[in-house]
C-alpha cells in the first residue's frame, strides 16, 4: 500500500462554517496525519498523508465539507512526504 502526501485548498464558503473542525474529525477517522488552516484569502488549506487510497476518500469528503459549507473546488497537488506527525491537527 503506497504512503503519499498531499497539498489541498478548498475555495468557497469554507471559513467560518467548521471546516477545519470536519477536516480533522474526518483525517482523523481514516487514520491520516497532517494539518489545516484558513488562510488569509477566505480559503482552507491541509497538508496530510497516508494510504494513497484513503487520501482519495479524504478528498472526496473535502468536496462535501460540513453541512453549512459550499465548497466550490479542492485543489490538490503531491506534497512533500518526509514530513512526518502524529496525528491531524489545526494550526493557526
């Protein structure tokens, strides 16, 4: 099972809704690592690694968000994976 890392950042109604709150919940339930954050421009952005597989459901979910969310895209790019954390945590 191939380890990968990547970069997200979600655009829309994503600040201000719990975003990031889901974001962890849901890293966290499929046994992820990483990060999230708002970023100054109204956007969310994460950082998480894993099983190639559960980073494609990660990534799914992300599109969702929480229920008062409007996601309009989510991003993704390959991202450094040397990094390494112990679990899914919000920075800010």
């Amino acid at each position: 099972m191939a380890i990968v890392a990547r970069h997200f950042r979600i655009t829309g109604k994503v600040q201000g809704v719990g975003y990031r709150y889901f974001t962890q919940c849901t890293a966290r339930e499929l046994g992820l690592v990483g990060w999230v954050r708002n970023m100054p421009d109204g956007s969310v952005e994460a950082w998480a690694k894993g099983p190639a597989t559960v980073i494609a459901t990660f990534h799914q979910e992300l599109s969702f968000g929480p229920y008062n969310a409007q996601v309009a895209d989510v991003e993704i790019s390959d991202a450094d994976g040397s990094v390494n954390y112990s679990d899914f945590r919000i920075l800010r």
